[in-house]
C-alpha cells in the first residue's frame, strides 16, 4: 500500500507560532503544561467547586486519551496549551450538565423528536449540506459555542447575544491562526454549527480530540469502543440545549456515526439519516490532508498515516462503507429511514439537489426555507478562502483502490471524480 504520508509536506509555521516555539525550545513543555488524567480532574473541581461527574463511564477513555496525549502525540509547548484548556474546558462542562440536571430533574422529559442527522466519510459533502439545511427555521442546529459551553443552558431571550459565543469564537478561530492552510479545508467559528463529536466530547468517546492531535493509543481503543454511552450523552446534551431554547427538530452531522449506526438508531429510533456519497479515493486523500494539517498545528511528531490506519486507510474506509451496506441489507439500520445525498449533485445543482433530497426524506420545504437556501448558495463561494489541494497517488494505487470501493459505488451510484488517465 502506499504510505499517503508521503504526499503532505508540512508547511512554514506562521511567524508569531515560530518565534514562540523557538523560544521555548528549550523549556520542558511535559512539565509546564501537565496532561496527566487526575491534574486535570482536580484543576475541573477546583474551577468550579463541582464534584459529581456522573456515570463513570468517561473515566476509561479519559485516562487513555490523556496518556497517548501525553506519552505519544509529541505536542509543542503551544499545542499542549490549547489541549489542555479544551480537556479542562470538557471536564467543567460535563460538571456543569450533571448540576444542572440536579437542579433541574425535569430536563430528562425533554423530548427529541425526530432528528435529522447526516453523517458519510469525511470531506464528501457532510459539511456543505448541514450548512444549507440549517437555513430551515424548522431545524435547530448546536451551534459550535453552545457545545462547547452548554451551562448555563442557552436561554430563547439572549440566544443571539450571549457572550459565551465571542468566548468560542476566539477559540476556534485559533485554529486557523497557528495553522493558517486550516481555512482553506473547514470554516470556524462560534456559530458555526457544531458536529455531534463536539457535542457529545464530554463523554471522551470521541473522535473530536484525536482529530486534532496524533492520539494512537486512543484512536485503536475507540475503534472497538461501546458507543452506546456517548449517544445516550449527546441526547443528554441536547436535551440540556432545548430545554429553554426549543428547537423543532435537531439537525445534526458527523462522519463518525457512519461507523456506529445501529448504535445512534438505538438512541435515536425516529432520526431520518441522510448519507453523504462522493468518490472515496478524492474524500480520503483529502482528509488526510486535513488530518496531517490539524496535527502539524499542535505537534512536532512526523505525520505517518499507517498509526491511524482505524481512520484513514482505503482498505479501512472500504471496510466501514460495505458494513453501511450489510447493516441496511440485514435490517440492523432500518434502510426506510435512509437518504441519499451525492455529492455531485450538491456541487452540479445544490438547489436541485436539495429540492429531491426534502421530497425523498419526506420533509416539508417552505417557501421561506427555499428562500433562505437559495440566499446562502447565492453568498457562499465554492472555495471561500483559499482551495484545498491535495495529491491521490500514482496510477496503480488509483486502480487498487478504485476495486476497493466498486460494491459501494455502484450500489449508491457513486460517480468517478479520479480518473486515472487523468493522473
């Protein structure tokens, strides 16, 4: 197989970034920003006077999580400290949600009703499409700072105004600050709408952290792990959000439920799934860009694919898209609650696309949701700040993979983006 590490070069770090590295070059970044499971626990109870967690069904992932943070990801002084505040940041929330709940018992009758949620491999269109469905007024999405900092629960009165949204908002735009090719892959931001990985993080059955930093230790535990306790998180979370900000219908998204779904079923039996389908060799080789940018932003360790072969291999991702075929074949995920979006469509005719997406799924779309989409389409350019580039590999690796993926293509009617004589 080849080695995709092969085809990402690590760009210059800006100026700022490099000139705080240099200097710190000497220091031991272990000891000046501690990772270690129980320092973080005690600095979460300390900051907030909290102590009950919940169930204890975090604290395995945690503990892991935070030791391949620590012994294995090679952060740089500055990567440590954004990871750290996040882990901090995680553990108060996950304080706060459970007093919360103590206080206010009555948050457990709230009820999601039936959820639309897209999901498909990274990079083939989940993103453009949650954008362009959330112009409906019938959906409300998590926006990224309210599942970062969802107590106290957002209020309906000050939702637009509150000021935990400049708080995210600083903090996520970082990103593209120490990391600049970063803008060109993802747009951030405190309202941007939040993936379902960000909402339910707090359970540390996530691939949220270990997307941003090389995690190997936890990325293979998480590729075997139970993810019944994180659903059942996120529906806690989101029953947090609506309580006192009522949402008619979530809309939510994330690559990584394609990897669980008779699990989200189990949690969400009335949800209506919506797939993304793009050409897996040109999604693959570009979230391995994306993956090799977000850890070259916190780490000093070489990007090497094969460490994270769970994720990102071909072999794995044909893998995960013929057990989305098994499971709606065998009827563990029921195939009439199912939608298909290609990706192709979307780029060609989003309006269009978007249109028969609503008629197939059954969803009501008004005259004033049309408007909105249409507005947001108008305003938004493919390549809104600077394009995404990204190699595939040489001839013989296109043909290996493109057999890898025939059974998945032609059963969604996948279109070739990748031509070899194109090469």
């Amino acid at each position: 197989m080849t080695d995709q590490s092969a085809f990402w070069q690590a760009p210059d770090r800006p100026e700022w970034l490099a000139k705080i590295l240099d200097e710190c070059r000497y220091m031991d970044p272990a000891a000046i920003v501690p990772l270690d499971a129980e320092n973080l626990i005690q600095t979460a109870i300390a900051r907030t006077g909290l102590t009950d967690f919940g169930t204890d069904d975090w604290r395995e992932p945690f503990e892991i999580l935070t030791r391949s943070l620590d012994r294995e990801a090679e952060l740089h002084v500055f990567g440590r400290i954004m990871t750290r505040n996040e882990l901090v940041n995680l553990l108060e929330a996950r304080l706060r949600v459970e007093e919360t709940y103590r206080l206010h018992p009555e948050i457990e009758d709230e009820v999601i009703d039936a959820p639309v949620i897209i999901t498909g491999l990274g990079r083939s269109g989940t993103s453009i499409l949650f954008e362009l469905l959330s112009q409906d007024e019938q959906f409300g999405v998590p926006s990224s700072w309210e599942a970062m900092l969802p107590c106290p629960p957002p209020e309906a009165a000050t939702y637009r105004t509150d000021p935990r949204a400049e708080v995210a908002h600083q903090l996520l735009t970082q990103w593209g600050r120490a990391a600049p090719p970063w803008q060109a892959m993802h747009e951030s931001g405190g309202w941007i709408p939040a993936e379902c990985a960000a909402v339910y993080e707090a359970s540390f059955r996530s691939d949220n952290m270990p997307s941003k930093a090389p995690a190997g230790e936890y990325s293979m535990w998480l590729a075997t792990a139970d993810m019944t306790p994180a659903m059942e998180y996120h529906a806690r979370v989101l029953k947090l959000l609506q309580w006192r900000n009522p949402r008619r219908h979530w809309l939510l998204k994330a690559p990584s439920h394609l990897g669980y779904l008779p699990t989200l079923f189990k949690v969400f039996p009335d949800a209506r799934l919506i797939v993304t389908h793009r050409d897996p060799i040109k999604a693959n080789a570009s979230i391995t860009n994306m993956l090799a940018t977000l850890y070259w932003m916190r780490s000093t360790k070489p990007f090497n694919v094969q460490e994270f072969e769970a994720l990102m291999t071909p072999d794995a991702v044909a893998m995960r898209l013929n057990r989305l075929i098994d499971w709606m074949d065998a009827g563990e995920v029921p195939a009439a609650q199912v939608f298909a979006s290609r990706y192709a469509d979307l780029v060609d005719d989003p309006e269009r696309a978007i249109v028969s997406l609503y008629d197939r799924a059954g969803l009501t779309l008004d005259s004033q949701a049309l408007a909105n989409i249409r507005g947001y389409i108008a305003h938004k350019p493919r390549h809104k700040f600077r394009v995404h580039r990204y190699d595939l590999g040489g001839e013989a690796e296109i043909t290996r993979q493109r057999a890898l993926f025939r059974r998945y293509q032609e059963r969604f009617d996948v279109p070739d983006e990748v031509v070899v004589d194109a090469v």
